[in-house]
C-alpha cells in the first residue's frame, strides 16, 4: 500500500547581531570563505530562488509573495538523503531571521504616504523615512534601483530592486534571474545620508500545495509527487509527497526586519537623488560574502 508523505516548510538562520537591543556592541563580521565547487553549490541555490518567485508569483494574486528559497532547498535537501535513482537526481537539488538596522530609522519620521500599487489604485501605506548611509545603484538592463541596506555588523543586507514606475511589474518579475540579480548588485556603490523612504511590512505568507507543487513540478520536481517517486532509502514502505506548505512571516519596521521564513537606457542616478520605494518592488534578505538568498519576495501594495 502506497502511503504519502507530507512536508510542511518552515524557516532557517539567525543574523549575527547581539540579540539584546539595550546592548550596542555588535560581533565582528567574519566573512565565509567558499571553495570553488561550494561556490557553484550556492550559485546554483540563488537561481533556484529567483526560479522559484517567478514559478510562484503568478500563481497567487491575493497575497505578498514572500518565500524562503534556503529553507525550500534544506528541506529538499533533507529528503534526498531517503531517495534513490530518479527521484534523488530530481530533488538533490524551523528558520528565524531577526536583523537590527545598522542604522535605524527614527520613529518621529514614519509618516502615511501614498503607495502605487500593481493595477494602478493609490493605496495608503506607513514609510519609513531616514537620511543614512547604504549602497545605491542602477541598472540599465532591469531599468531598475537597487538599494542596499546593512543589518547590524553587516554581514546581512536587505536588498530593495525597484523597477522604474512605467515598467510592467508582472513582467519585471518574469524576467529576473540571479545573474541579473548579481550585476545589479555590482553596480551598487556608497552613500552618504541618502533620503530612504521605504514602507513598513508586516505580511504573512502561506504557499499551499496547489500552488507549490506545481511550482516545483515545473522546476523539474515531478516524480517525487507521484507514484514514480522512490524513497527506499528512506522507508521500506513504498511512499511519494502528497502535499508541500510553506508559510512565512515578515515583519519589517524602524528598528529592523524579522522574518519567521516605456523603457528608459543608459540613465544614471544623480548623488544624493533619495530613494523612495513608493510602487512595487523585489525584496530580499541575504547574506553577504557568499552572496546567498534567505528570504525573497514581491511587494505588490495589496490592501
């Protein structure tokens, strides 16, 4: 009898800051150092996470879509080592986050402002505004900001890719990869007090069977959701996954972020030009000497 195997998704790292908000002194950023084939190994990771939000953006119009690629690839990961042949060849391929601003946005200047979000309704949203220091740049290929901000000792940043108001954001989405993500971020470099508006977040987010197994199918991942799956490195019970969930919370504010998992060419950007993320936007969290994607997502302004 063919039994089924249910895999629930939850979330995967700590930032290296002191967990104690009363305490100022932060550890010392260590950087990690990858061989080459580790490197491939965490390359390949990032392309399965921007695969990943676009297999899943269009499938779900009614939330904000935020994802934890790293946790989806552990969890995979895990059940690799129980399968064998073909289903091994196809998947071989509880995580907290909590991250202090390295400069934190003073809650006086939180103001209401309006939000163009997908569809073109002005929604009201709470934006954070501060003049600090962070990383800027612009992408002629994407048509697109990309703003950087660090968390505590720097070793993890949040990224904001902001695609110029006229671009199709559907379509924005649709066309990411991680080798556009990683020249974007090529490009950024330092900024004295910038002007950064950017909203407040508090989404939860939950990535149902219907919309995560067809996602994964579609990335390759077919026989281990069928009867053709082969997990006798596991059970000597003949079993296959009947359903992938997974939920994710984050929440985003003065102090920091929290999770729980026409075309214009050739424009540059003016110093000191502020940063005002005010229509949709990609997000991420991630981890800055390997590069590697935590969480990633897709603001849409939904009310």
């Amino acid at each position: 009898m063919r039994k089924y195997l249910f895999l629930l998704m939850a979330f995967a790292v700590l930032a290296d800051c002191e967990k104690s908000p009363s305490s100022p002194k932060l550890k010392e950023r260590k950087d990690i150092v990858l061989t080459k084939s580790q490197k491939e190994v965490f390359s390949k990771g990032n392309t399965f996470a921007f695969n990943l939000l676009k297999e899943v953006y269009p499938r779900d119009t009614k939330q904000e879509v935020f994802i934890s690629p790293l946790s989806m690839s552990c969890a995979l990961s895990m059940l690799s080592n129980g399968a064998s042949g073909k289903t091994f060849s196809e998947i071989a391929n509880a995580l907290y986050f909590k991250g202090i601003w390295t400069t934190k946005f003073p809650e006086s200047g939180t103001k209401p402002m309006p939000f163009h979000s997908l569809g073109g309704k002005d929604v009201t949203k709470d934006f954070m505004n501060a003049e600090l220091p962070c990383k800027l740049g612009y992408s002629t290929e994407l048509t697109a900001q990309m703003c950087e901000l660090p968390f505590g000792n720097k070793a993890f940043v949040f990224d904001i890719l902001l695609p110029d108001e006229n671009v199709d954001f559907d379509a924005f989405v649709a066309g990411l990869d991680a080798e556009k993500w990683d020249s974007a971020i090529s490009k950024l470099s330092s900024q004295e007090d910038l002007r950064v508006s950017i909203p407040k977040m508090d989404l939860s987010f939950t990535a149902e069977r219907n919309i995560l197994i067809p996602a994964l199918q579609s990335l390759g991942i077919v026989s281990a959701f069928n009867a053709s799956a082969d997990f006798s490195a596991m059970s000597n019970i003949a079993v296959f996954i009947d359903s992938v969930i997974q939920k994710t919370r984050f929440r985003m504010d003065e102090d920091g972020a929290e999770a729980a998992v026409t075309v214009i060419t050739g424009r540059n950007l003016a110093s000191g030009e502020p940063f005002i993320a005010d229509h949709p936007f990609v997000y991420a969290i991630r981890e800055i000497s390997t590069n590697t994607i935590l969480f990633l997502g897709a603001y849409r302004g939904l009310e």
